[in-house]
C-alpha cells in the first residue's frame, strides 16, 4: 500500500492523479496549509523538508514529484505512461518530465513571488516578463499541434507539467495560448483526473494567491 501525504492545492495532487492512472493501491493522509500558505509543521514528522508531495512505498519515504513520479512508472507501471526506454521518444520524455520541476517551475515560482510581494522593479519584472515569454514559447512549440508532449501518446510528462500549466492559468498568463488551454481541456477530462479531484479534495492554485 503506498501512502500520499496530502496537502490541499499542491503537488502532491500530481500523484494523487498518477496513482489512479495506473490502478494502484494507495491511503491519503489529508494536509491543509496554514494561513500563510506553507504545509503545516506536521509535515516534517514524515520528511525532513515537510513539503508536498511526500509518499510512503515501498518501505521508503520519498519526496520530489519528479522523482516520484519517475519511480513509480518505472518501478510500478508496467511500462505504462512512458515510451520504450530504448525509443527515441524516451530522451524527450525524461526532458518534457524534469523541466516541470526544474526550468518551467522556477519561473512560475518567481512570478508568483513578484505578484504576491508587489515587487516593481523594473529589472526584476523585466527578466520575469522576457521569462515567462520564453518559456510558453517553448512549452506551445513542444506541443505543437499534437495532443500530447511525447510522442503522441498520454504519459507521465504530460500529467506532471499539467500542474505547472495550471499555475500559469491561476496567474492569467495563457489565455491568449490555444494549444496550451486545449491541452489542460484534455487533461482534466481525464476520468482518472477527476478520480483524483473526488479522493483528493477541491483544487483551484487561484486559492494559492494572496
């Protein structure tokens, strides 16, 4: 049995919505952020860090979504929601399922932290606009007129950027972006998606913002 630790409107929804995915077994252990925002105290009782998502499986306790994710499809999906390792899909799949958690994160992070400080410095908002410009360039060019990110089948890439794709929806940053709004259309009517908003909890990242 694997164990989600929970939080509301955060990562962890990621695997939440993995887990059903793929059919597996899995216990919630329900979070809720503090008034500030951050997890609560609680959280550092199962991992050091005490952020979301952190699981219990495989007699292990493990956080980062990224290497979550990555380990249970390896480990747990039977070749599902990943190309062949030995495709040339793959190197585009292992890329499009780290940039969520590496370059496209960091950006959004910093955008969020412009806007809920009211930070107006010109240099700052300057990079962050040059930025974020660059990166739903990139982000719609890798869609393309595709459905999917990889290969033209739904993986575990296209499930972990969908949170990121979600944080810019919440900050109004792609209205003007079809493919990209197209693409969260197809992602959210998921049956498993839905699955997961029922077990999980209401989501809305709009909720994150002060």
């Amino acid at each position: 049995m694997i164990t989600v630790h929970h939080l509301n409107n955060s990562k962890s929804q990621r695997i939440v919505w993995l887990l059903e995915e793929l059919g597996l077994d899995y216990r919630l252990e329900f979070y809720t952020r503090e008034p500030t925002l951050a997890a609560p105290p609680g959280m550092r009782t199962v991992h050091p860090l005490g952020k979301a998502p952190i699981v219990e499986i495989d007699g292990r306790v493990m956080a980062e979504s990224g290497a979550i994710v990555e380990y249970i499809v390896q480990r747990h999906g039977k070749g599902r929601l990943m190309p062949d390792p030995a495709s040339d899909d793959y190197a585009t799949y292992l890329e499009v399922l780290h940039y969520a958690e590496g370059s496209a994160n960091t950006i959004l992070l910093i955008n969020m932290i412009v806007t809920m400080f009211g930070i107006d410095s010109p240099v700052v908002k300057g990079f962050r606009d040059s930025q974020l410009k660059l990166h739903l360039d990139y982000i719609d060019g890798l869609l393309g007129s595709g459905q999917y990110f990889v290969g033209g089948q739904f993986t575990a890439a296209d499930l972990h950027i969908t949170f990121n794709l979600q944080m810019a929806q919440a900050s109004n940053l792609i209205e003007d972006r079809p493919r990209i709004l197209g693409f969260l259309d197809r992602m959210t009517a998921r049956p498993a998606y839905l699955r997961a908003i029922d077990k999980g909890g209401p989501f809305d990242l709009r909720s994150n913002r002060r």
